[in-house]
C-alpha cells in the first residue's frame, strides 16, 4: 500500500505540472485561469499526500518497535 500510495502523489503531482506547463496535452479552448488552478490544486494534492503517507509510515515504524 505505501508504494501505491507514493505512485500516486507522484501521479498527482506530475498531472498538475503537465496542466500548468504548456505542453500542449490539454485543449487550448480551456481558460488559463482554470488550467493554473487545476494544476496547482493537483500538484499540492499529491505533494500532501506524500507527506502525509510519510508520516505514516514513520509512526507505524515508531509504533512497531516500541511493542
């Protein structure tokens, strides 16, 4: 599960890049201000849930040696 859940933070993070850089992947008819805000929304999405699973996994290693 840690690594499906590190895939996809990466996933997330990648996706939101690929809609703020003009790559040419999206359609030009969508608005700037809508590409800028899906693609920061995306990127701090996967970025919060590799810190969060991070985290995770920090406490159940914590919490298995102190049994």
């Amino acid at each position: 599960m840690t690594y499906i859940a590190y895939t996809a933070g990466a996933l997330f993070i990648l996706l939101g890049l690929a809609i703020i850089l003009p790559l040419g992947l999206f359609p030009a008819y969508l608005p700037v201000q809508f590409k800028y805000m899906m693609g920061i929304v995306l990127f701090l999405y996967g970025f919060f849930r590799i810190i969060s699973t991070t985290f995770k996994n920090k406490k159940r290693k914590r919490d298995e040696e102190a049994i």
